[in-house]
C-alpha cells in the first residue's frame, strides 16, 4: 500500500511540473485554437473543423471559458485521467480484492505513457481515463454485495453505460472498453436483464448527449471526425506499429501483464476474463491503427496493469497444483520484487521525461513575440504552427484551426479552402512553419499571389502580409 501511495503521489508531482512546459504534441495547438474559436462563438462541424468527437471539445471548454491557458487544458485532462487511475483501483478491487486493486494503481501510475500523457491537451489520455471509470462501474455492478441493493446495481450500471459513452465521445477508441464491460455483464448472475436495460438506457443517454452538436451537420461530423482514416485504403498489420508497442520503456509492464495472464490461467483464475480481454483487444488495435502516433499507445496501460493485477492476486490460489510453503513464498517475494522493479523503471522514466519537457520552449516563444508584433488582438492568423499563434493571443480561422498532412492528404483541405478563410476572416499574416501549409496544391502560388515576405522569424518560419488589392 506504501508502494501505491508513493507511486501515485509521483505521478502526481510528475504532472504538475509539467502543466506549464511549452509544446507538448502538435496537435495541443490544434485544440487550443479550436477552444478559442469555440469561446468566440465559433460552432463545431460548421465553422469550426473538429478531429475528435465533441464531447472533447465539451469538456474541455468550461476549464478554457474559466482560464484561457494551455494550462487550462491540461488541468482538464489531467483530472479526467486521475479519475481513470482512480477507478483503475476499484475495478482491479471488484475482480480480485484490495491486493489487485492497489498493484494495478502502481503500475497505472508508474506507467510512462501513462504519465506522460496526462498533461498533453490531446483526447486519448482523458478518454482512456473515462473508460477505465466505465469499466470500475461495470465491475461495481456485478460485485455480489452490490448486487444485494437493487437500487445501487443498477444505478452503477446505467452510469457505466453512460460513462462508456461520454468516453466514445472524447476519443473513438474507448469504445474498445465495450469488450470488458460485456464481459463482465455476461457473468453477473444477479438481475441479469435488469442490468442490460440498465446499462443499455445510460448508454442511449450518453449517445444522445454526445450526437446533439453534430445533428445540425451530421455528414460533416463524421467526415471530419473519422477524416483520420481516409487515406488508408485497407486495415492491414504493421511491423512498425509492433516496433513502436514493443519499446523497451514499455517492456516491463507488458511482461509482467504477460506473467499475469499465465499464472491466472494456469490457476484457473476466470477473474483474468474481462481485463485480459482488453488488454487483448487494446493492443490488437494498436497494431492495426493507422496511421500510429505513440500517444495513441496510451490505450494500452489500463488492460495491462489490470491483468496484471488479477494475476497476482491469482498466485495465493491453491489450485491446481500446490506448492510447498517455501515455494509459495518464493513466487510471491519474486513476484513483488517483479512489480517494484517494473514500478521503478516507470517512475525513472517518467521522471526523465518530464524533466525534459519542462524545459523552456524558446522557439515558439520567439516565434509568438513576432506574431504579436505583426499584429493586433482580435487579428486572425493562418499558420501550420497553431500552437504558437494562441501563445501569441491571436485566432486561426474556425476552419483552419486542424492543417495536419492527415486532413490535407484526405483532400479535406485545399487551397480554395484557404483563400476562403482569408477573404471571410480578413486574414493579413500568415505563419509558415514546417512543410504542413506548402505540402496542399497550388498554395505557393496563392501564397506569391496575394502575400509578400515580411521576414524569417526562426530557421523555417517565416511570416508573410497581404499586399494591397
């Protein structure tokens, strides 16, 4: 227990001192000028281009309307992502006891994607945190004493229902989460029908909630949303997403899941059903996932520490072959020393990490002083570095605030799109920074045709004004 509380009080420090740090992932600057076009007025799927469901976009904006930060941002995703290490305990204390419950919260807490994801303003961390929340509440529910309440039973599995659906909502996959829910639906004995309604009528409630804003725009929602996907044409296994699973920061807590899963088989443990499961599915999605970015990996923790868990707790089992007391002692002190080892290698890297992140970002902060210089509050900016730009306290167009090569290679973006924004938004400077902007067709010619170098701000990015019509 000692060992849980440290881990997560680290986890913890290491995500506060990382609230402030600069850039984190491209996509932060997407996000945050997206909220800034939504506190403005701005409507998602109409003027405002959305790359993840709305319910993102909705959770975050109270925290921004509150304190227009990128601190904000992350403030808000870390608290959805302690709420899934949170939960992580009770689920791992539904299937197998306070022993698993507290072993799957170290090894959550000391994972390195784990942490350092629960600060980046980017939706795969809280949404991953949601769904660790709805799988607890499955658990919950089909826990035997709860099941003596009727009331709470089903109270538990309506809310589970409606969290796994405010988590599609946020990010797409935690609908993998489905899989051990299901399972663990299946199994309870108790009020077996009532359950299902239960869940089924959070789940109808959660879906409705999270398809109110795209109503008014229905093919635009999902062409924006899924647009991720357009250029792959089949689903097909990558060795590379393997490579980029198998990094040897992430190896200790995959071979202890590995070791758990064993031992909970050899056992005989059915416990291990439901998070071996996920851990099954979760990592199976990775490898198929396209196009792979390693903060999408950060689907993979929660399935893995919660097998790992339960085969822990699996080892005090008697059967089917027993072992002399010396050896029963032996398995279990190796297994500790396994799970501090592995607790520990998280937190060095974590740490590390962290402590890299922090450090000042210079550039953008060069960057964002020219920005502000060349123009004034209220000006709006077309940029590939977006970040920048809203450190700089100026707006992209609602339609531009998403320029990734995924959008563009889609053909969702396009430079009559362009030309669009900068006649509506009266834009007069733009921010060329990285090959996202020059890789659409035909933009250098637009960008010769109505705009004329200012001047190179950093080696890459250089701001250009509109010439006089």
């Amino acid at each position: 227990m000692v060992a849980t509380l440290i881990g997560v009080a680290i986890f913890l420090g290491l995500a506060l001192l990382t609230l402030g740090a600069g850039l984190r992932d491209w996509d932060e600057g997407v996000y945050w000028q997206s909220l800034r076009a939504l506190t403005r007025g701005e409507t998602l799927f109409s003027s405002v281009f959305a790359s993840q469901p709305p319910g993102f976009y909705f959770a975050l904006l109270p925290f921004y309307a509150a304190a227009h930060s990128i601190e904000s941002l992350r403030i808000a995703v870390l608290l959805m992502t302690s709420a899934g290490l949170v939960a992580i305990y009770f689920a791992g204390r539904s299937l197998a006891g306070q022993e698993a419950g507290l072993v799957a919260t170290l090894l959550l807490a000391t994972s390195p994607l784990f942490v350092l994801q629960s600060t980046v303003a980017q939706a795969d961390a809280p949404a991953v945190g949601l769904a660790v929340v709805a799988v607890a509440l499955a658990l919950a529910s089909s826990n035997p004493r709860t099941s003596l309440d009727g009331r709470w039973h089903l109270a538990l599995a309506a809310t589970s229902g409606l969290t796994i659906a405010l988590a599609t909502g946020v990010k797409l996959f935690s609908a993998l989460a489905l899989i051990p829910i299901l399972i663990t639906l299946v199994r309870a004995r108790p009020q077996r029908i009532s359950t299902w309604v239960a869940f089924a009528g959070g789940l109808l409630v959660g879906g409705t909630l999270i398809a109110l804003p795209a109503i008014a725009a229905p093919a635009a929602a999902w062409r924006e949303v899924t647009f991720h996907g357009a250029s792959t044409r089949s689903i097909h296994f990558s060795t590379a997403n393997l490579g980029l699973l198998l990094r040897p920061r992430e190896l200790p807590l995959e071979a202890l899941a590995a070791a758990g899963a064993v031992v909970a088989i050899i056992k005989r443990d059915r416990r291990i059903l439901a998070p071996l499961a996920w851990a099954a599915v979760s990592v199976g999605a990775i490898l198929f996932y396209q196009p792979l970015f390693s903060h999408h990996l950060v689907l993979v923790p929660p399935g893995l520490a919660l097998t790992a868990a339960v085969g822990f707790a699996s080892i005090s089992l008697p059967r089917p072959v027993s072992l002399p007391l010396s050896g029963r002692i032996w398995v279990g002190a190796s297994a500790i020393a396994a799970l501090l080892l592995a607790a520990a290698i998280g937190i060095g890297i974590s740490g590390r990490d962290a402590l890299q992140v922090a450090k000042p970002d210079v550039r953008d902060q060069t960057i964002a002083a020219a920005v502000r210089s060349e123009s004034l509050p209220g000006d709006f900016v077309i940029t590939d570095n977006l970040f920048a730009v809203a450190l700089a306290g100026r707006d992209v167009p609602g339609p531009l605030v998403d320029t990734s090569h995924q959008r563009i290679d889609a053909g969702l973006l396009t430079v009559d799109d362009l030309n669009a924004a900068a006649n509506r938004y009266r834009v007069n400077l733009i921010l060329v920074d990285g090959s996202r902007l020059t890789s659409i067709p035909g933009f250098s010619a637009w960008l010769a045709a109505h705009y004329r170098t200012l001047r190179e701000v950093e080696p890459g990015a250089t701001l250009y004004y509109r010439t006089a019509s």
